[in-house]
C-alpha cells in the first residue's frame, strides 16, 4: 500500500464512525425538537434557548479537549507513548474539576442566566426545569468529551460511535415514555426531554470510561504524574484556550444574536430552533471530514510530514465541498416539505423556506471554515483561526444581524443573510491561509521535539 492510499485509508477509518458518531450526537437534539414539537413550539422555542446557554457552557470543558486532541494526535505520530497518558490524564482531572463547577452554576443559577437572555414570561417555566435538570449533570458531557477526543486521536473513533448508538436508542424510548407518559411513565414534557436527556449522557460517561480502561490506556500510572506534569498542563492550555476561543466566540455571537431572534417573536425564536436542526444535517459531513482530517495531519506533522499534511487537506476540502453543496441543494427544494412535517404553524413555516435556500450560499463558506479551522488546528497553528473568529464573527455575524434584523427589520431573514455573509469573508480568509503555508512551522513537535518528560 503506496504513503498516499495508507493515509487516505487511516482517513475514511477515521471519518466514517466519526460521521456516524456525529450524526447521532445531532440526532440527540433533533429528536427533543421533533417530539416536543408534537407538545408545543413554546417547548421547542424554551429548550432552543436553553441549549444555546448549555452549549456555550460545554465549551469550557473544550479548551482541553481541543488540546488534548491535538497533542495527542503529534505525540501518537511521533511515538511518545508516556506523553500521551501524561496528557490524557491531567485532562480528565481539569475537566472533572471544570464540569462539576459549570453544572453547579447551570443549575442554581439557571434563572439568572435565562433572565439575562430575555426569555420571554411564557417559556420561563419550561426553560428553566430543563436547563436545572440537563445543566445539573453536565460534568456527564465533561468527562465523556474527554474520553471521545483521546480514543479518536488514537484511531479508535469506532468506539465513541457504538456508545452513542446505545445512546440514541435510550434517548428515543426515554423521551416518548416521559414526554407523553408512555409505558406507565408520568407525562412530563419539557421535564421529561431533560431527564430522559441527562439519563442518556449518564450512560455514555460510564460506557466510555469502560472502553477508555479496557481497549486503550489501561492505567494511568502515579510515577509519571510525580512530579505533577504541570509542563503537558501548560501545553494543553497552550493549544486549547486559542482553539477553544475561536469556539466560544462563535458560540457568544450566537447567544447574543439568539437574544436578537428573540425580541422578533417566538415565531422567529421557534423557526431559529427548527432551522438549527434541519441545517446541522446539512454540514455534518463536512465537520465528520475535517474532525478525521485534523487527526491524520497531527499524525503526519507529528512525523515531519508537512507537504503531505497539505496534500490530505485539500483532498478534505474538495470531498467536503462536492458533499455538503448536494445536500444544501436538496434540503433547500423539499426545505417547505421538511418544514411542515415539524409544524403547522404557515409563519414559521414560510420564514424556515426562505431560510434554507439562503443557507446554499451559507454553506460554501462555512465548508471551508470548518476545514480550515480544523485545518490549522491539526498542524497546531491555533492562533490564527481565534483572531479571524473574533474580528468577523462580532463585526460581521452580529453586526449586521443587528443592522439587517432589528434596525432595517428584515427579522430573522436579515440575520441569515449577515451569518451567510460572515461566512463567507472568513471562508476566503481560512483558503488564503491554508494555500499560504504558513502553518508549515507551527507543529508543536518541532518546537518541542527536544523536551520529553521522565
């Protein structure tokens, strides 16, 4: 098998349990929306918001797994085994620490935090029993990203995806059981989508932890964390807070504009939500891709492979590209169809139409920002993608959602015209980047290649 088969063939090992992965990830949400749907688009407009405040949240718990993703997959390439363990355990201790604050604060501060947002009087009640339920056990999805991102680095994406089939399969029975008290449960509705979805999470924590031990790294021996690896800490917060920035500047900008959404109306709120999760499925493959992608750069810039690094990622981008731009299409055609299978509401369903046939152009720039993000982060240049996110996401995405939405009132119409805007700037931008070769000498091997702990 030739250099460039073998890395192509590590690549669709990589991509495909991701994909699925990924894709039954989304489904997890989508399948709340679907069900609550049949109880009320208030529900699928409070659980809408609530999930963007839980969202934002679980971006803490990126910072290190964005390093630990990274590091690992250069240290795996250039076979140092000790540094891996060093980096998978000092992330499961940060993150242990980090989850347990975030579900404290979500679920005693979870009024506060939704009242900040301006959820309006009629969606409180719901909004705030599901973010005290789903925020309580976040420390659930801090540890199993944890887990994920270490098994994935490793080429073992394989077993995330089967825990989140089981997952799924709990989700569904949980949430027709408790949302519509089926099977002799109690009819709970909003209540019952956030039990049903803690539950789930609770499961996937527990079987990943299992699989973590028995088929990867099965200790974590007390010599190499004594002294403390304070170093691996350091490199972990190195690489993650400006990986993660990028992320938490997108996911703020999204807050605020959610918060512009809202005071256009609980159509507009509830047409956000059911465009969300219609379009998530149009760009799944094109995160599945990049995820697997960046891994196998980390390997071959791990290995002093810059120039074939740069060879997969354009192969990534075209694949994506050719992918997500047939699915755009279709989703937009029978967008009116998919629309109405969700509500009856003739608004909602209209605004959600037009959405989705502006979100055709959105997808071309955000293929290539999802490539390039990824991209870069694999060859550990993590600095650039945080500074063009700030600027354009904030200047653009949110300006112009401002300007266009709110002050020329096009509603949430407007905004999808400046998120297809802001896109689209930074698509430019993240291409000019990635076919500079700039990133070429920023792997962390080689500027690190000398320092081995223990």
């Amino acid at each position: 098998m030739s250099f460039k088969t073998g890395v192509r063939k590590e690549l669709t090992d990589l991509t495909t349990p991701i994909f699925i992965e990924m894709l039954l990830i989304m489904m997890l949400g989508a399948i709340d929306t679907v069900m609550l749907s049949r109880h009320s688009d208030n529900s699928v407009a409070a659980v809408g918001m609530v999930n963007q405040i839980v969202m934002f949240a679980f971006l803490v718990f990126e910072v290190i797994n964005l390093g630990t993703s990274v590091l690992c997959s250069q240290y795996i390439g250039a076979g140092r085994k000790k540094s891996v363990v060093q980096v998978v355990g000092v992330s499961l201790l940060v993150n242990i620490f980090l989850g347990l604050l975030i579900s404290a604060i979500l679920h005693f501060k979870a009024y506060d935090l939704l009242s900040l947002m301006g959820l309006r009087a009629e969606l409180m009640d719901e909004g705030l029993i599901y973010m005290q339920i789903v925020g309580a056990f976040a420390f659930f999805q801090a540890i199993s990203m944890t887990l994920s991102a270490s098994l994935r680095s490793a080429n073992k994406a394989f077993y995330p995806m089967m825990v989140i089939v089981v997952v799924n399969i709990l989700n569904i029975i949980g949430n027709y059981s408790l949302i519509f008290g089926k099977f002799g449960m109690p009819q709970l509705g909003v209540e019952g989508a956030a039990i049903s979805t803690a539950v789930a999470r609770g499961v996937s924590m527990v079987m990943l932890i299992v699989i973590h031990f028995k088929k990867y790294i099965p200790s974590f021996p007390l010599a190499y964390f004594k002294p403390f690896p304070f170093y691996e800490l350091k490199n972990l917060l190195k690489v993650g807070l400006p990986a993660a920035g990028e992320q938490l500047s997108y996911s703020s900008s999204q807050i605020v504009i959610t918060y512009l959404i809202n005071k256009t109306g609980n159509e507009a709120l509830a047409t956000r939500t059911y465009c969300a999760n219609i379009i998530m499925f149009v760009y799944l493959f094109s995160m599945a891709i990049a995820q697997g992608g960046a891994i196998c750069i980390g390997h071959l810039i791990g290995r002093g492979r810059p120039s074939a690094a740069f060879l997969l990622g354009k192969f990534v981008l075209k694949r994506s590209m050719v992918i997500v731009m047939t699915i755009s299409v279709i989703v937009a055609i029978f967008g009116k169809n998919i629309m109405s299978l969700l509500t009856s509401n003739p608004e909602i369903i209209r605004m959600g139409t037009i959405i989705l046939f502006i979100d055709v152009v959105l997808e071309v720039g955000r293929t290539i920002n999802i490539f390039g993000t990824n991209a870069l982060r694999g060859a550990g240049d993590v600095v650039y993608s945080f500074y063009v996110g700030l600027i354009f996401m904030w200047v653009v995405s949110v300006g112009c959602s401002y300007l266009f939405g709110i002050y020329f009132g096009w509603g949430i119409i407007g905004m999808w015209v400046a998120f297809t805007l802001d896109e689209s700037v930074r698509g430019v931008i993240y291409a000019r980047r990635w076919y500079s070769l700039k990133w070429m000498d920023k792997g962390f091997i080689k500027r690190t290649s000398t320092v081995e702990i223990g």
